[in-house]
C-alpha cells in the first residue's frame, strides 16, 4: 500500500507539507527578513511555497473533477491554503470525502 495510492491521500500530504512551509514562512524566515535583515530565507522558502502551492491547486482541481466536489467544497479546500495552520481543517474536509470515497 503507497502512501500515494489515492488522489485524496496524495492531496493531503501535499496539503500538509504546503501548509508546514507556509508557516515556516509567516513565523520563522519573515521575522528573519523584517527583524533580522535576512532576506535569503524569504526568497528561497517563497520560491518552494510557490512551487508547492501550484502542485496543490492542481492535486485539488483533479480531485473536485475525479470525485465529482461541489462549489462549496472547493471553496472551503482552497480557503484553508490562506489561513495559518489550515491544514487541520483541511485535514477535517478530507476526512469526510475519504468516508465517502473509500
């Protein structure tokens, strides 16, 4: 069994490391930047934010057409990735289509 045999299980650890990444950003490499004068930690955390942030609005839309998500859903799924430490609730909104989908 791969940690990946799912769209939903791959989208959630997507969304896990994304959010991780984000945080880092907010607390850590920014603080460091404005506080610090270090600017190097932003540029490359954002770089890889960035990147991963594109992975999970792809991973996402393939699951709202592979598992058939409402509107509202999608809404919820893509709010969670613009609130500090969303990948909990994001975690909650999987939970209930993994029940669903197997």
């Amino acid at each position: 069994m791969s940690l990946f045999d799912n769209r939903l299980k791959k989208l959630r650890v997507v969304a896990w490391i994304e959010g991780l990444l984000f945080l880092f950003l907010l607390f850590v490499a920014m603080p460091m930047k404005y506080f610090g004068g270090q600017p190097a930690l932003v540029r490359s955390t954002g770089m890889v934010h960035g990147l991963l942030f594109v992975l999970f609005t792809i991973t996402v839309i393939q699951a709202k057409i592979e598992y058939g998500w409402s509107g509202r859903r999608l809404f919820r799924v893509f709010g969670t990735a613009f609130i500090p430490f969303g990948m909990v609730m994001f975690d909650r909104i999987l939970k209930s289509s993994e029940e669903t989908h197997g």
